[in-house]
C-alpha cells in the first residue's frame, strides 16, 4: 500500500517523546527534591540551635523592653523630683528681681522639706556655683553628715571626678576605667533634657558644674566607697546658678524598680526575668517567687548609666522545654522530610510506571499501524487480483466465477470490519458513540454473527456448532453492537484457533444474566494474560512474528461495547485446552421479576 512503510517511523516518535520526558524529570524533578531531602535530613541535628537562637533572640527583645520600662521609672522619678522642688520654691520672682536671696527661705531647709514631702529621699542639698553648700546642715543628721562629707567638695565644684557621660552617641567610657580604676572614683551622667554631650576626649576630670553644663536637671550616679549613690538636681529658670538635688533612698529606689519589673502575658509562660544591682544582689523578680540557683540566663541587658551595673537578665522558666521543643520540631521535621521522600518516591514510580506503560502502548500503536497496512495490504491485494482476473475474462467457468466472487465478497467484508472496528474504537475514545438500546431476543444477533462468520471459519477448516435455547432470552441492548461483538469474538477463533478445528456458541440463561460463550479448542491465551487481551493494541501473538494478522483493537471494541449495554466480557482457560469468552447481559426477564 502506497504510504505504508513510512508509518512505522512516524509513530515511533512518540517512544522518543516518552523517554526525552522521563529524563527531563529525572534531571527536574526527582534529582532536585532529593537534593533538597537530603540538605533536610542533615539540618535535623540543627533543630537544637535553631530552637536557642530562637529562644535566645525573644529573650533580649524581652530585656530590651524591660530596660526600657525602667528607664520610664526613672523618668517618672525625676520627674517627682522635679515638681516637689518647683512646689517648695513656690511661685517664680518678678521679672528682674531674681536674687539668690529669693531663695533663702527654701535653700537652707530644703533637706528637712523635701524629705518631709517625698518619701524617697535620703538626703535634700542646695548648692551654687559659687561653691556654697546651703543643704543639708552638717549638724542636722548622721546621714546629712555622711552626705556633705562625700560629696560636698564635688557638688560645691573643688573637686574634679572622672565621668562616663551618655550621650546621644551612647556612653563614652573612660581610659581609666577600663584600666580598671575603683568604682569610687567615677560619675556616671546622665542629663536626659538637651541631649547636650561633653567633649568625647576624656578629660583627666570634671565638676559637677561642667557636668551639668546647661541643662535644667539631670541624674547622676556615683560610686562612694563602692557604694551607688543616685542623685537627682534641679536649676530653677529664675536663678540658674542654685541647684537643689537629692539623694534617694536606696531601698526606696530598690522598691520602685522591682515593682516596675512586669512581663507581658504572653512572654510570662516562657521566660521569668531577674534585676540585678551593682553587687548582683536580686532587687526584683518576675513572676516573685522565681529563683535563679543554677539556672542560665538566656539574655542580659545593661539597665544604663544611671544605674551602672545594673542589669536585667532573662532566663527559661522551663529549661527542659527548649529541649522538649526541640525533640518535636526535629520529629515533625523529620516525619515532613519522610513524607515528603515517601511521596517523592511514590510519585516517582508512578510516573516511572506510567511512562513504561506509555513506551508500551507507544510500541504498540506502532505494532498497530504495521499490523494494519498489512491487513489492508492483504485483502485489498486480493480483491485487486480476483477482481483483474474477472474482468479480463480469464476464468470462463462459472464454478470458478462463483468462488473467486465469494472470495472478493469475504476480503471485502474482512476489510469492513477492520475499517469499522477502528472507526469505532476512536468513536468510543472520544466517546461519541452511543449505543440506542431496546428489548431483543439475544438469540438473533447469535444467529446472524455465526451466519456471517461460518464461511471464513468453515475456509479455515473450523467447524462452527450454535446452541440456542428454544425459548426467547430478552435482554435490553442494541443488535448491531451485539452482532459486532460476537463477529470479533468468532474472528479470533479464526486467526488463533483454526487449529482446533472446532468451535461452539452457546446461548444460555444463568441467574439474572444472559450469558453468551464462544469457546474453542486452540491454543488459547497466554498464561496470565487473560485481562490484559482487552487492553488496546495488546495482542498474545505479535502478527509480525507469527504471521498472524489483526489490530489488537477486536476484543477492546467488545468489552467496550459490551459494558455501554451494561454487560461484562470475560476471558478464560478452557479444561482441555482452548479458551472461553463469556459475554454477559442483564436477563430483562429477571429484571423485571426483581423490581416487582
């Protein structure tokens, strides 16, 4: 047939398509993601650190943010400082009367009034520039005289400290200090009002007027003897060469702090955090009753240079549940990278399975597409021959006209069913077949597809014997379908079984179903192969290797055809050798029965 040949290749490329996809996943798909597993499986030993780093970096936002709520208690205590002083000076004097005398009345009880009107101060003094000291009297207490005895010749400004002073720019430490000089010797500032910072070369010292510069108040923290000593100072707008200042108590500054130390809700189920002051000593916990006895802290944080030394430290409450944590994300890691291989490789072989089918199928249109310009090579070849022969009268006898007639009518009709059975089989693919069913009796689709195939059988040597029941057998289906099927079945006794030399239909009614059996006494099917004969293009003998001719689409067509009418085909070894093709359709008598 002309075109032939050249099919075969054009077919063939779609095995090349299969493959070129299959290594594209390959190199895609399944390398990458088990790449990616493989990077996953080695991070799980990282799960610890990763649940720390995570720990550790929620507990320094946790003391940040209760550094900065201590910086608002301060705050707030200056700020009480601030109006109690505004309050004892009273009113401010008349414009261009403001003498230092104005201020006598206050500066030189101003330690007895302020400790009178707020709890948290030690000690109230009154300096100037001048390098007065009005407040507190020496005689007027213990503490007032310890007082004056520290730090009278440094608030009166005959004397010079070395400072660290914070700034805008952050603290700047001192050379002496971190060659380790006594905390005694230094004064840690901070002004908090203009922001104003002091040259960032240390001097070898300051005053306490070059400490507080410009500024209206301020803090400053001093180490006496190793001890913190908190002073909080005040100039009054109206005469800016007077400071008033206090010392605050220690335990009531202790108090204040330690109160201010309060964790949000939701940090508290986590973390529990500590303050420290300059001698490690707890001045407030939170939740209270948390201890630190060997326990590590997961942050720390400097409270700042208003109180040096002192510090916030954040610890687990639960220590043991970092781990417990870290045990269930490394397992839930882990099972998320099993699943994740697991269907990996379940895809994978699914994939792989249905290329290989693809390959086969792939193969197998080529099979069909030399298998059929075979057979249409072959009866079309003998049509042409018998039918030259006829036409040009060389054969005169009419029992010879008769027979080569017969044999351009049975090519002829071989043919149509190959061209029928692949016009049907792309109808069903893409299913724009439809099969009209109504009642029949079954018995007369038997009766014309074993009147139809009887001849070729009979050619083949194959005797063809009917068993029909003598009542109707009524089923719900359509005739001609029935008639192909069983046309179908019956070629392939002629193909594969004509060495029998013996076939049988029978008609037969066994339950609620109407069973038709084609049966032979060849070779039968393959072991093993008895589903797999209706899969399309599949055939148990390649016709290329055994000569044997056919499509692989005949039995496809049936089960097909047969399941649209609401039926089964089945395929079986027959004892004794040979095959079974049982075609079974709903009894529409037994149907009937049932429903009433």
């Amino acid at each position: 047939m002309p075109g032939g040949p050249g099919l075969p290749n054009v077919v063939a490329d779609p095995v090349k398509s299969v493959k070129k996809v299959a290594l594209v996943f390959v190199l895609a798909v399944f390398v990458p993601a088990s790449l990616l597993a493989w990077l996953a499986v080695r991070s799980l030993r990282d799960q610890q650190l990763v649940v720390e780093r995570q720990a550790t970096l929620l507990a320094e936002e946790t003391a940040e943010r209760l550094v900065r709520q201590l910086g608002e208690q301060l705050t707030a205590l200056r700020a009480e400082f601030t109006n109690h002083t505004e309050r004892l000076l009273g009113p401010p004097p008349a414009a261009g009367n403001e003498r230092l005398a104005d201020f006598a009345p206050v500066r030189g009880s101003f330690d007895e009034q302020l400790r009178a009107a707020w709890a948290p101060a030690a000690v109230g003094f009154a300096v100037s520039f001048a390098g007065e000291c009005y407040s507190p009297s020496m005689f007027s207490s213990a503490e007032a005289r310890s007082f004056r005895l520290a730090n009278e010749l440094f608030l009166c400004n005959r004397e010079s400290v070395e400072v660290v002073w914070n700034g805008p720019k952050g603290r700047i430490p001192l050379r002496d200090l971190e060659q380790g000089v006594q905390k005694s010797q230094a004064v840690f500032a901070n002004n908090g009002q203009s922001g104003q910072m002091m040259p960032s070369t240390p001097a070898t010292g300051r005053s306490f007027r070059d400490l507080i510069g410009s500024d209206r108040e301020g803090a400053v923290s001093r180490f006496v003897d190793d001890r913190l000593q908190l002073l909080l100072w005040y100039r009054p707008p109206a005469n800016p060469f007077l400071v008033f200042g206090a010392q605050l108590r220690p335990e009531a500054l202790r108090e204040r702090l330690g109160a201010a130390l309060r964790l949000e809700p939701a940090v508290a189920a986590e973390f529990a955090a500590v303050l420290w002051d300059d001698d490690r000593q707890p001045v407030g916990t939170a939740p209270t009753a948390f201890g630190t006895a060997g326990r590590r802290a997961l942050a720390a944080a400097e409270v700042g240079d208003v109180l040096p030394h002192w510090r916030v430290a954040v610890f687990a409450t639960d220590p043991a549940r970092l781990s417990a944590a870290a045990v269930t994300a490394r397992l839930t890691l882990g099972l998320l990278v099993l699943v994740l291989l697991l269907a990996i490789g379940a895809g994978s072989w699914l994939i792989v399975a249905d290329l290989r089918r693809q390959l086969a199928l792939a193969r197998q249109k080529t099979d069909f597409v030399s298998n059929v310009s075979h057979e249409l090579k072959t009866p079309l070849t003998s049509i042409r021959m018998f039918a030259e022969l006829l036409a040009e009268e060389r054969v005169t006898e009419p029992e010879k006209r008769r027979q080569f007639l017969g044999i351009i009518g049975a090519e002829a009709a071989r043919l149509t069913r190959l061209i029928n059975n692949v016009l049907d089989f792309a109808r069903l693919e893409r299913g724009e077949h439809r099969c009209e069913l109504r009642e029949l009796d079954l018995r007369e689709p038997v009766r014309e597809a074993a009147a139809a195939c009887r001849p070729p059988l009979e050619a083949a040597g194959v005797q063809l014997e009917v068993a029909l029941p003598p009542d109707a057998v009524t089923v719900r289906g359509n005739h001609d379908a029935l008639v192909q099927v069983l046309v179908n079945l019956l070629s392939n006794v002629e193909k594969y079984a004509a060495a029998g030399r013996r076939a049988e239909v029978a008609l037969a009614v066994r339950g609620s179903a109407a069973v038709i059996e084609v049966a032979d006494r060849g070779p039968g099917v393959p072991p093993g192969c008895e589903g797999r004969v209706f899969e399309q293009f599949f055939r148990g003998h390649d016709s290329l290797a055994s000569g044997i001719q056919g499509s692989g689409l005949g039995l496809t067509l049936a089960r097909q055809l047969v399941r649209a009418q609401g039926g089964e085909v089945e395929c079986a070894q027959r004892e004794g050798g040979g095959s079974r093709f049982l075609v079974r359709l709903p009894h529409s008598a037994s149907t009937a029965a049932s429903s009433t």
